[in-house]
C-alpha cells in the first residue's frame, strides 16, 4: 500500500511538472497582435473552422481495475484536440464576447480566435481550463474589453454537447513569469482566460480567474 501511495505520488508530480514546463512556453511567448490593417480576416477564417468531431464514450475506471497512471495523470488539451480545432464557443455577456475557442495557443492560432493552451485541461473537466487570447486594438475585438469583467460576472462556454456555466472569482494583473496561473487541480473546474495589457505595451497579463457554478445540455 504504502509503494502504491509512493507511485501516484511520483506520477502526479511527474504530471504537474511537465505541465508547468509547457505552460511556461506558452506563457512567455504569447505573441502581440498585429496592428488593426493588418488582423487576418477573421470572418473568413472562422467559416473554415473545424468543428469538434465527437469524443468516443469514456469507460469509467474504478480504483481496483485502473493503473495508478490512468487515476491520476490529467487529460490535456494536447491529448484530445489537434491544433486549430474548435474546442467551443466562449459567451461573456458582460462584454457583448462570443466567439469560437480553439486549440493550441500559437501566433497564427491566436490570431484567428482566443485559444485553449495545450498543456491545459478541456472545458469542463477537474481542473484548469486555460484560454490566452490578443488584447486586439480594435474596440470589442478578441479580449480588447476583458478588463471590464467584474467579479460575478457570468462566463459560458459551450462544449462537447454541453454548456458550462462559470462565475468570475478573481480578476488580477501578473508579470509573464507568473506561470502558476495556468495550474490547477482535480478537486474543481476552472476556467482562466488571460491576455497581454496593457494594450500596445504588453508588458504584463490580464489574468481573469472563474469557476464552474453549473453544467447543462445543448
């Protein structure tokens, strides 16, 4: 017993550590958007998009039939979505925001739409879903209005099916070493969406930090 406690220890650790290492490349190379004559055209390319091709059932594991790997290591974003898939629709109200979600934070990704990191959770599940996006100099453009969130706030994003509700908790400003941000844990559902700010100058993020208050079929 005491070997098996001592392996889910190593392994989650193992888990944690890969995650971070990701996260801090993504983290600190989230590109600046291109000045407002030269944004891609956005329309154009969310009609190309491609949809989420639906996930085969997941088989339920009980404690005594599952590796301790399979318990405890994460499922990212990396494991279920290629890059430049559509993950969803993110809604915030707030700020008159929808638009689609898709995987991978690279320049040209975040230039066509606010992106999931790869290192981070899906939408929904325990943990940390984490979405950067460009603080784009037109007015209401990607993340240009996410200062404006208040605490309270609602944030919807439509997934796999399903439409998960959450509710701002924290809204804070952090130096791009700050890769803690991106970590979460098993014990809840979060969604962290953050961009660069100030605006021209991107010298810091704009961390905005949410929970899941309710889940609800499309």
């Amino acid at each position: 017993m005491k070997n098996m406690k001592r392996m889910r220890i190593m392994l989650w650790s193992a888990a944690i550590l890969f995650a971070m290492m990701v996260a801090w490349l993504e983290f600190r190379n989230l590109p600046e958007p291109f000045p407002d004559e030269q944004q891609p055209m956005i329309d154009q390319e969310r009609s190309e998009e491609k949809t989420v091709e639906e996930q085969e059932p997941q088989v339920e594991m009980t404690e005594e039939s599952a590796e301790p790997s399979a318990l405890l290591m994460p499922s990212f974003v990396a494991d279920q979505l290629q890059s430049g898939e559509t993950a969803g629709t993110l809604i915030i109200p707030a700020i008159d925001f929808q638009m689609p979600v898709i995987a991978d934070a690279t320049a040209a990704n975040l230039n066509r739409a606010p992106s999931l990191m790869k290192s981070a959770q899906m939408p929904g599940e325990a943990g940390n879903a984490v979405i950067s996006g460009h603080r784009m100099y037109e007015f209401g453009s990607h993340f240009n209005r996410l200062d404006e969130l208040k605490i309270g706030d609602p944030i919807h994003l439509h997934s796999s099916g399903k439409e998960f509700v959450f509710e701002v908790q924290q809204i804070t400003v952090v130096d791009p070493t700050e890769i803690w941000i991106t970590l979460g844990d098993q014990r809840e559902t979060r969604l962290t969406l953050f961009a660069c700010t100030p605006i021209r100058i991107a010298t810091h993020r704009l961390v905005v930090f949410a929970i899941l208050k309710e889940e609800l079929s499309l």
